[in-house]
C-alpha cells in the first residue's frame, strides 16, 4: 500500500470501497431490473427504458411525501414524467390536475397531454373575473385537438361553479359524476396570479388637530413611521398597511390594517390560484409547476406556487436550471414546496431566515478595510463588509435536494444526440477602444472611491463598462444621484464622461463574428446570436446592419412578437432565407426549438444563469442532426471577461448541486476555489468508482436497443417536443456521488449520503438496490 500523504491520495486508494458502501447503504429506490407498473403500457407514447424508470421514481416518492421535483434539460422530456407519474400514481382512479406553466406553452402542454394520457380531458382556466371583453375567452372551457391544433370546444364553466357541490356531497363528487375521467386543468402562469385592481383606502381630515395627514379608517389616528406622520404624497404604486395594537385608547390583540381596497370602478377579478386556494383546497389530486425556478422570487407568481403546495395532494415542480450560483437560489422554492422541513431546521420565512439559510449552505465573504486616519492620534478606521460569493455546500444537496429532487441531462436520453461543443473567445480590443476604455474606467474608479457605496454609481458602472465596447458611442456623460442634507432631496452629479469612437468602424469584437458567422455559413448552418443590451444602446440593430453590408441575410426578434407567436416567427424567417437571427436570449428562454439554428454564439451574455442555460440549449435537444457549437465571444480584459467569469463559477456551483462535473465549455473559466469542490473533481475526474456499475447500464442499454433497434431516433414530430429524460428519474433520493470513466464507458453512482458530493457524468447509469413496489 503506498504511502497515503494528502487526502487526495487516500480518495484514489479507497475509491472503490467508498462507492461500493454508498451502494449498500443508501440503495435507489427503483432499479433498472425492478418490474415497472402495468399503467405504463397504457400511456398513448410508448416510454423509453429510462422515461419508464422516470416515471415510476416520481410515483414511488409520492407514496412517501407530497412534493417532488424534475431537473431536467430542454427537451428531455419533463411534460411525459410528470403526466406519466399522475397515471401510474392515480393506479387507474380518475383524477384531477392543474398544470401552472409559461403563457406561451399553454397550447403545448395541452397538445402533449392529449398525446400522452388516453382518454383525458383537458381544460383551460382563462381567467376568474366579472365582464370583461366579449371578444375573448373567459372563465374555464374544455380544449379538443383537431388535426394538431387546439381549439376550445366542448364544456365551458368557472371556477365559481366547480366549487359548488349542488345535490352532491362534495363539489368534487359532483365533478366525477359529470367527468368520470382523467382532467388536467391548465392555466398561464400569468393569468394566475391576476388579482383584482385596487386602490389606496385612508382618509385627509380637513380639519382638527390632524388636518392634512392621512389616517387610518380603522382607528381614526395617523399612520406614524420612523420619518413621522404620512401625507397623501408619501403614497405610491405599493400597497401600504399597518398592524393596529390599540382601538380607543385601549390595547387590543395585533390586527392588521391594510390602507387599500378593491377598485369597483374598474373590471372585477380575481388570481384563479388565490382562489382555488381558498376555496377549493384539495380538489385537485396533482399540481404541476413547470420551470418552477422562475416562481422562486417575492412575487405573486412565486406565491402561487406555495398556494398549489399548500391546496393540493401531490405537487411536482419542473425546470430546467434549478440553481443560479448561489445556495439562496433555492430558499423561497423549497419553503415553498416544503415547509415543515425548513421549520424543522430552523428556518423562517423573509430575509432573516433566508440570511441564515446563506451562512449554513453559502459561500459568503468578508472584506475588512482598514484606513488610517489623517490625525495621527486617532486609530484607524476599519470597515467590513460581507457580501455572498457563488458556491454552495454540498451538505444543501444531502439536507434538501437528495430526498426532492430527480436530475436528467439530455445526452442520457439518446445515444443518437450529436456532439455538443462551447468554446470561449476572449477577443483583444483594438488600441483606440483601449484607450477610451482604460480612461472611463478610471474615471469610473475615481467616482466609485469618491462616492463609496452609491448604488447609482455602481449601476452605471457595470452596465457602461459592459455594453461601452459594443456601442462605443452615443453614451454621453454619466450621472449618478446622491441625497442633498442641505437641500433635503437626491441631486445629480457627473460620474464620467464617455469618449465616442466612429460608429461606421468595424470592431476587432464584431470583425472575429462575423469570422464565425462566415465559418459556420460555409458549412451550411444558420446561426442565433444573442445579444443583452436590445433598446436604449440597441446592439442588435448595430449587428444587424453590420452582418447585411456584409451580405449576411440577418433578422432580429424583438419582444414585440407574441410569446405564443415566436416559434412561427422562427419558421418564416428559415423559409425566407434568413442566415442569422439575433434577439435577446430570454426571449427564446422557455419552450422553443431552434433546430434550424445548430450554431449559437453569445455576443453578450448578461448575469443570469437561467436564462444562458435555458438558451445555449435551444438547438440541442431530440431531432438534432447537427453537432451543436455553443461560443461565448468577449473584449478581453475588461467587464465582459469578469463577466463570463462570473457565470462560470455560477455554473460550477449549479451543475455542481445538480451532480455533474464536466469541466468543458464556460466552467474552464473560473475553477473550483473551495477544498470540497477541489476533492469532489479529484475523486471524479481521476479515479474509477463503481466498476459494477457498467454492467448495469448495458443492460438499459441492451432494453432500448430491443425497443428501438433503428440508429435514428424513433420519435415523430409531435412526440418530439417530449423527450425522454434519463434513468435519474427514476430515484426518490437520487443522489448522484461519484462516476468515472472506464473503458470509454461513463458510470454513475447514486447514494442518499446527506453531504454526499454529487456528480453528473454523460452517458451510463448504475441504480442502486431497492424493493419494488409495483408488480
């Protein structure tokens, strides 16, 4: 036995015991040999070896607990596991589900259950209001799908009327003895959270000692903040309330007193959620939230997501990019879906529960600053700060996610997938723009050191040091805004002024685009740029004009275009010629495939990893031919290289908690800088682990073979839009430990180790032992 000097040294020696323990410890809950559920065969698409083994983890662990949840990929297949998972959990029941989904795949989601589930009907939830205009859909009414497109026919009731129970019971048996069959209920995520328009409600004596402030109807007295009493002027866009300690000069248990009121001049409404919430708590059987990570913020979206928690049976949330980068990503999201187990660890709800939340699972940094004063007798001054870092312990994967969370990437669904390939460009500026770069950004500098901790400064600075490169022009002089004690209001003062270069000049960063455009078109194959800064300093038009003097056909999508409009959008531009598209990458974000456009190139790529995730997979997805090239352009040494470097550690951090550890693409940016990280890469990265587990995935290989013995994928266009997920679906706990390459055969390892570090390999899959539950 060599010598064991570091603990790296100890992980390649007992690499393999480590991963044959987490085997026999922490078994899966669903094996590749287990027998899946008769009701699977009953599903109008056939599933895939791994969809099946999907399917039945999602139905296993909502025999154990209420929530689940779906991370997967664009296009692997998350619409199939979650309706599959209702059909085989219902064990032939009718039953009833409300899907929450982006407005622009309402149609879609309907389209794929008619496709997926036999003998379902399907219904829209438009909205829940009083009036409204006559042209348009209202209330709840029943889609059909005629020759591929969905139309609404059939039965058309409200919400209102599902409520009543009439002569029955209850007002679900009511629904049963009128639809005896499975119903999905689908509603926009946007008309969901729709609520009634309101209006401040306080009152202006004209007279008496409170003459001019605003009282409070409930208690006749001023409204009192820390700045004194409120004014009609202190009151804005916001609802303002007041909790009320004392009626009459004599206290009374805390009441809160909101300082609005519906608005009944205006059309009455209500959010569909808030009152399925209230009023028609467990009528549904199943709640299904797709890209649930879009619900995560303090937004009457996100509150619909716990309301469908909180109101239905079983509830599952889908996404495709489940982290940001930062362990507090996930907060809002898991008090959400699970509650109870966030109090149980001491968590509560807002910022102060969300901040120890950060301390436990985040990555936070302290910088201390000490100056000296000018008087020598005085000590110095020490200032600190702490700010959150991106990162994430892996005790959050073990704590939370393990027991809630089924992780899928697309390159498990298919051997047919072509390669997938990011490449970094970091471009050097030409001298001219690096003089006028160099001088705003100290000039920049000067007003940071000057006006330290003016957020109007570090705004300004981060978006003109961004978007200056690309519109080096046409900028001006930059203002910031500082409160005036003297003057009692914020003033303006000048931060920098912007030096404006030629705008008829081609740029080092726009000649090596269209190099690449030019390179992939002389292939054959379009592609989609995308582009951030799209309407004050308009790049896209910039580009555009560029790419056609150079004899490029280029269209730009703007925001304009109807969300459920853009995939046709798409499909008249490819028909007209068009080589290359550029848009915003959210605009494209959720729910469209751009085969067409197997070459993406981000020109700028913004801050949110969500939305480049969700983007830069546009083209790879099932009915891909093409390999797929993702680049990431950049000016070379400035705020666009620190910001693709950001993303990358956010990236790490992400697939990091989601089980993978490829090093390739964006993630080369930034490395790992903290000792778990580091361990978990070397232990994966360098090192066999699981050397039974190949075995296993041959044999899932073996059954999709006998299933689908052709080398093309056996998919149609309409079940297309599904793909199938991996065999990671198929855990309740499926935490993924280790996985190495062997043999030129990618193996994985799932466990339930809380603190386990989690990995995500392409290719083969090894599932732990675990009984079945189904015959």
């Amino acid at each position: 036995m060599p010598e064991l000097s570091t603990i790296y040294d100890y992980m390649r020696a007992y690499a393999a015991h480590l991963g044959g323990r987490i085997l026999r410890e922490y078994p899966a809950l669903h094996r590749v040999e287990d027998p899946v559920s008769p009701r699977l065969r009953e599903l109008l698409r056939r599933p895939f070896p791994a969809q099946a083994i999907a399917i039945m983890g999602l139905a296993k662990r909502w025999q154990q607990a209420r929530t689940g949840m779906v991370v997967a990929e664009c296009g692997t297949g998350k619409t199939l596991i979650s309706l599959g998972g209702a059909h085989v959990h219902s064990n032939g029941e009718p039953f009833t589900a409300l899907a929450m989904v982006p407005p622009h795949l309402v149609e879609k989601w309907a389209r794929e259950t008619f496709l997926t589930l036999p003998g379902v009907r399907v219904f829209v939830v438009d909205d829940f209001r009083n009036g409204g205009d006559e042209s348009k859909d209202h209330g709840v009414n029943e889609v059909k799908l005629r020759k591929g497109n969905i139309v609404r026919e059939g039965l058309h009731t409200t919400l209102s009327e599902l409520r009543l129970r009439r002569d029955s019971p209850t007002s679900r048996q009511r629904w049963m003895s009128v639809c005896g069959r499975p119903s999905l209920f689908i509603v926009g995520r946007e008309r969901a959270k729709l609520g009634y328009f309101w209006r401040h409600a306080y009152r202006v004596p004209c007279s008496g000692q409170y003459q001019g402030c605003v009282v409070n109807p409930d208690t006749g007295q001023p409204v009192i903040v820390e700045s004194g009493r409120l004014t009609a002027a202190d009151f804005d866009n916001v609802k303002l309330a007041e909790t009320i300690e004392a009626r009459g000069g004599k206290p009374c248990r805390p009441l809160h007193s909101p300082l609005w009121q519906a608005d009944l001049d205006k059309t009455q409404r209500m959010a569909p959620i808030e009152f399925i919430g209230r009023y028609m708590p467990g009528w549904f059987d199943y709640a299904i939230c797709d890209e649930v990570h879009q619900l995560a913020g303090d937004t009457a979206q996100g509150n619909a997501l716990g309301t469908l928690a909180a109101c239905s049976d079983r509830i599952v949330g889908l996404t495709g990019t489940l982290l940001g980068g930062f362990a507090d990503d996930l907060f809002n999201t898991l008090y959400r879906l699970e509650a109870r187990r966030m109090k149980e660890h001491g968590y509560e709800w807002g910022a102060t529960g969300r901040s120890v939340f950060t301390q436990d699972y985040g990555v936070l940094e302290t910088i201390t600053k000490v100056e000296p004063e000018d008087n020598r007798c005085s000590k110095a001054k020490t200032t600190s700060v702490v700010r959150r870092k991106p990162g994430a312990s892996p005790l959050l994967f073990g704590e939370f996610l393990m027991q809630l969370c089924a992780f899928v990437f697309l390159e498990d669904i298919s051997d047919e997938l072509p390669p997938y390939e990011e490449s970094y460009i970091s471009v050097p500026m030409d001298e001219d723009m690096r003089e006028a770069y160099r001088e705003l950004e100290d000039n920049i500098r000067a007003a940071l050191k000057k006006h330290r901790g003016n957020r109007s400064v570090l705004s300004t600075m981060l978006n003109t040091l961004l978007v200056y490169p690309d519109h080096p022009y046409g900028l001006g002089t930059l203002y910031g805004t500082e409160f005036d004690g003297e003057l009692k209001r914020k003033v303006r003062f000048v931060i920098a002024e912007t030096r404006d270069l030629p705008p008829a000049r081609l740029y080092s960063k726009e000649r090596r685009l269209i190099q690449e455009i030019k390179t992939e078109l002389a292939e054959g194959r379009r592609c989609q740029v995308f582009v951030v800064y799209t309407h004050k300093h308009d790049v896209t038009a910039r580009l555009q004009g560029i790419l056609n003097d150079e004899g490029i056909r280029s269209a730009v999508l703007r925001a304009s275009v109807d969300t459920s409009k853009r995939e046709a959008w798409y499909a008249r531009q490819v028909k007209s010629g068009v080589q290359v598209v550029i848009c915003h990458p959210k605009l494209v974000e959720t729910g469209l495939d751009l085969l067409d456009f197997p070459t993406i190139v981000f020109y700028e790529s913004g801050y949110s990893l969500h939305t480049l995730r969700q983007a830069s997979r546009r083209s790879w997805r099932i009915g891909q031919s093409r390999p797929v090239r993702v680049k990431f352009l950049c000016y070379e040494g400035t705020m666009q290289t620190a910001c693709l470097r950001l993303m990358g550690k956010k990236l790490l951090v992400a697939l990091t908690m989601e089980g993978k550890f490829a090093g390739e693409g964006l993630q080369n940016i930034d490395e790992d800088d903290d000792m778990l990280s580091a361990m978990a890469r070397e232990l994966v990265e360098r090192n066999g682990i699981g050397e039974t587990a190949d075995s296993v995935w041959k044999a899932l290989s073996t059954e999709h073979k006998k299933l689908f013995p052709s080398t093309a994928c056996p998919l149609d266009d309409a079940s297309s839009v599904a793909a199938t997920p991996n065999l990671l679906n198929g855990l309740s706990n499926p935490a993924v430990l280790i996985d190495e390459t062997i043999g030129g055969d990618s193996v994985l390892i799932f466990g339930q180790r809380p603190g386990s570090l989690s990995r995500r390999p392409r290719g083969r899959t090894i599932v732990p032992e675990q009984a079945s539950l189904f015959g």
